[in-house]
C-alpha cells in the first residue's frame, strides 16, 4: 500500500512537473513566435536617464505639489466647460451660449484603462513599452532642463530651438505637442508641470509670424486632446484663443486661408516658393477636425463655418483628371500648377476627409466620398507605382502627369491611412496599405543605422534608397511607425511590433544624446553627424505610436478615437460621453 501510494505521488510529482515544462516550453516558442525568433532582451546596457531637477525658475520645494496620484476614475469637472466658456467670453469675442454638445452625450464615460492603461500580459512587451516611456522621460528631461518654454530642444548644443514655422518666440510647441503623451505614460508629474507653465507663462499675443496648419495641429490639437483626458480648464481657454488668433488667415477673397499669420497683428501671408504664393492643400485641408471639435466643445460655431466653407470651395471645384492639386489661389479658388500627390503638399488633406468621417461617427459622408474618389483618381494616374526592381509598391508624387521614381518618409502614414480606410482586410486598398507599410520598412532596413531616409527612390539598380545627399537625413519622423501601429491594432501580424522594437533599437543608438534626441544627416553611416534638432513631432507622435504599439488595444481604441495630424487623440462623436450621465 505505502509503495502504491510513494508510486502516486511519484507520478503526480512527475506529471506537474511536466506540465511546468509544456507551459515554459510554449511560451518560449510563443514569445520567438511573436518576435520572428529574434531574442528581444533590453540592451544589456542601456544609457540611464539624466537625474535631473525641475525646469528653469521652479523652486524644488515646489516639486511634490506638483505630482498627483491617478485616480480610479478620471474625475469629469462638471462645470468645467461652463467655466472655460465663461472665461473665454470674458476675453474674446465668441459666442455667449453655453457649449453644445449633444453629439457627445451618447456612448460612455472616459475611463482610466482607455487613456492610462493598456498594461501588457507578456513580459517581453512590456519591458519594451517600458523602454519607450524612459525614452520620453529622457527627452521631455532634456527639453525641461535646456530649453524650458522653448518651442525645441537642441539636444547637443543644449540649448532652445526656434524653427521658422512655429515663429521667433518661445511658446512652448515642444511642451504643447506633449501634453497628451505624458498623460497616457502616466508621466503626471510632467503633465502638471506642464499646464502650470501653459496658466502660468503661455502668451498668444506675440509679434510673431508662425504657420496656421503646424499652431493647428500641434497645439490646439495638443490641447483639445489633453483638455479631454484631464479636463483642465485653462487648456480649452487656450485652445480657443489661439484659433482666435488664427482666424484674420481666413480673410481672403475665398476663405481659403493663408499659411502664415502674425499672432499678434493678423497681418497674413503665403510662402514665396508656394507657386506663386498660393495657399497649399495639406494645410488648408488640415483644419477640418479640430475647428469642428471646438465649435463644439465651445459652443461657437465660428470655427466650424470657417473649415465648412473651405469643404464647400472644395467640393464644387473643378478636379482636373479627378484630383485635387497641391496649391489654390486664396483669391480666385483656382489652382495653381498641376501638381497633387499624398507627400508634403497634399497628405494630410487626404487623411483628415477619412478621420472627419470616423470622428463623426460616420455621419460626414461626403468626407468620405471625397477621400474614396481621391485614391481612384490617384489610382487612374498611376500615383500607386510598382519599382522596377523588386515589384515594390511606393507611392509617387504627379507633376504635369508624370510620376516621380521617389517616395518620400512623410507619405509612409499612407499604409496605415489605407488599412484604417479600408472595409476589412480582402480590400484591395487594405493590401495595398500592407504593401506600402511593407516597402517603408525596407527603406529603413536598407540602412547602415537602421532608420529610413527622408527621401528614397527606385531605379533599375536599386529599391527604397536615397540617392543624393539631402534625402539621406533621419528627422525622427513618425509615419512609418504610424503605419506599424494601426497595421499592428488590424491585423496583430507579431512583425509590426518587431520592426517597431528595430525602430526603438536604432534609435537610441544612433540618435541619443545625453541631453535628447537628434535627428541624422546621413542614415547609410553608423558615424553620421547629428543635426541638433529634437523635433515637437518626436514626443508628440513617434514615441506615442510605439508606446502604443507595445499597449494594450484597451489604451485608446480605434472605435472610441481617432488621431489628428499629429497623433493628438480626439473622441469619436457618439461613442465617448463629455459630461456626466
């Protein structure tokens, strides 16, 4: 009996441990699996983040009344609308009516999962998802302690940065376009320090020329996004008087607005190399979502009627060949040139008619069949093109009915424009958002340091490179991880997280400082010179979109939200409830 038993319990003993062994040998071949064999360890020695103190003319006392403790549940400021709306009124000339948003009264609160969570179950994954916070904490660190109030950090001479486009003063784009990155890193320290900065020290009235689309996108898209997670009143206030500020661009014989405009004086003007100083689609196309966001947030429809009469010029103009060209005369709505294309000059018009749709919760119809007419046409002139050596699928750019052999980075959002656009994956505009996707991430495997060029060609001799100098630079752009993320959400295929951990790879061994991050001049050299420049966009949209590629879907779903031009997230009309049930 006793040798019965002893017997048993050997067996049982050797059965768990079996067990223990399928379990541990299943999981290892998952985790290759997901990651196409590639061992995924943390560099062995990765650069820890600078300890630094708080930003420029912050006592450090100050500094633990500045961090808050998430809550279960995001606290919705009841009359948080009303009071931004009764200071706005206060100051600016807007409607006196309460907001009307009725079109958010539907669907469901924002929780905290949905903007502060999306914990991975796999190890693996979220040590990566880890990795891409330190490397935000790490830049935003740099950009407080060396160029606080800034608009970029020039992260190897340590000191600000001004760019052309967002004018000679320093208010704070870097600061602004990060706002909702540090909220969904649950960086809250960060966010705090940063709205008392924005209450504090952010002034419009400046005597300044700066770009209409990059203020829209960048910051009233940054503050749209970050008033909806954390309901801040000053940040909506802010919102709506730099859109003040940005309405004298409209006063053209058209509507169509102009590109620059001095926040201070209204004075407006085009850029002189805009064929013929016209007015450039990708900008005044690019206006839609957050002018429409607004009026509803503040109940003033002034914002709305401005965009609502560029959709109207739009829709009734003559599209030669079915397509919209890249620059319009603000003065007769005709167009200037013959050129269009889904790069620089055209891109994101094109992605704001389908994201208008999904943000109206499908009810802006015409949006969509402008953009579903827009890719025919495309498709009819050849703008999809194969390369003649590996059958590539780029995306070119038309001029006087040629096609370009060139491809530039900022047309790689096109794979994941076209999956998101797509009505499942047997579409054919689906495989081809895949295939586009597919030949960004040989422009970047292609080089020495594994990031892609700013430009890349297809010749008979070669596929996805640059060729001249210029088109050789790496500026920390996003879109090809742009199209990793959404193709990662679609279709869970493990080689968009693996390309996306590639990404994070070479960027911090290549473009890290030990202040931030820098742009490359040449992408085929493992020694390339740095170009000094820690881009807005790199907080705003490249670490967000890795962030999110190693997330859970719950961490701002695609059928709750969708991402303007600059990955700021904005709610999907009947689907995320604004006020209180």
């Amino acid at each position: 009996m006793k040798l019965r038993v002893r017997s048993f319990r050997c067996r049982r003993i050797f059965h768990l441990i079996l067990v223990v062994i399928i379990i541990f040998v299943t999981t290892s071949l998952l985790n290759n699996y997901l990651f196409e064999e590639k061992i995924l360890k943390l560099p062995s020695v990765v650069p820890k983040p600078q300890i630094i103190g708080p930003p420029p003319n912050i006592p450090e006392s100050d500094q633990d009344s500045r961090q808050i403790q998430p809550p279960a549940q995001i606290p919705i400021e009841t009359d948080a609308l009303e009071n931004a709306t009764k200071v706005l009124t206060q100051t600016l000339p807007i409607s006196e009516k309460l907001p009307s948003i009725a079109a958010f009264n539907n669907g469901t609160l924002i929780s905290k999962e949905e903007i502060q969570g999306g914990f991975p179950v796999n190890e693996t994954v979220a040590s990566i998802r880890d990795k891409v916070r330190e490397m935000m904490k790490f830049a935003w660190n740099g950009y407080a302690t060396y160029a606080w109030g800034s608009n970029e950090l020039r992260p190897v001479s340590k000191t600000g940065h001004l760019p052309f486009v967002l004018g000679n003063e320093p208010l704070g784009a870097s600061l602004i376009d990060s706002l909702d990155t540090l909220y969904i890193m649950n960086l809250n320290k960060e966010f705090n320090t940063a709205v008392e900065w924005i209450e504090t020290n952010l002034d419009f009235n400046k005597n300044t020329q700066v770009s209409v689309f990059e203020f829209n996108i960048r910051y009233i898209g940054g503050l749209l996004s970050a008033y909806t997670f954390s309901r801040k009143p000053i940040l909506l206030t802010k919102a709506a008087e730099l859109a003040q500020r940005l309405l004298p661009a409209f006063d053209t014989p058209s509507g169509i607005p102009m590109s620059l405009i001095n926040l201070k004086t209204g004075d407006k003007r085009n850029f002189v190399w805009a064929n013929g100083r016209c007015s450039i689609l990708s900008e005044f196309g690019t206006l839609h979502m957050e002018f429409k966001y607004l009026s509803e947030l503040t109940g003033n429809p002034v914002y709305s009627e401005k965009v609502d009469a560029i959709r109207k010029i739009l829709e009734e103009v003559d599209r030669p060949n079915g397509l919209f060209l890249n620059f319009m005369n603000p003065n007769t709505k005709s167009w200037c040139g013959n050129e269009a294309g889904l790069s620089a000059l055209g891109d994101s018009f094109y992605e704001y008619l389908l994201k208008e749709w999904i943000r109206t919760d499908h009810k802006d119809v015409k949006a969509l069949e402008l953009y579903n007419s827009s890719l025919e046409s495309f498709l009819k002139v050849g703008l999809f093109h194969k390369s003649p050596q590996h059958n590539l699928l780029y995306v070119g750019n038309y001029k006087y009915g040629a096609i370009s052999n060139s491809m530039d980075h900022l047309a790689c959002f096109v794979g994941g424009m076209l999956s998101l656009g797509a009505s499942d994956k047997n579409d054919p505009w689906f495989q081809r958002g895949v295939e586009i996707t597919d030949t960004c991430r040989r422009s970047y495997d292609s080089a020495s340091t594994g990031l892609g060029p700013e430009i890349f060609s297809f010749t008979d001799q070669s596929s996805a490179i640059a060729i001249t100098q210029s088109h050789k630079m790496y500026l920390l752009r996003p879109e090809t991880v742009e199209s990793y993320f959404y193709l990662w959400r679609l279709t869970k295929d493990p080689k968009y997280r693996v390309w996306a951990w590639d990404v994070v790879q070479a960027i911090e061994k290549y473009a890290r400082t030990n202040a931030g991050y820098s742009g490359l001049h040449d992408v085929y050299s493992i020694n390339s010179t740095l170009d000094d420049v820690q881009q807005s966009y790199f907080l705003a949209e490249t670490l967000k979109y890795l962030y999110l590629i190693f997330s859970e879907d719950t961490l701002l779903p695609l059928d709750r939200w969708v991402f303007n031009s600059e990955a700021h997230p904005l709610p999907i009309q009947n689907k995320v409830k604004l006020t209180p049930g």
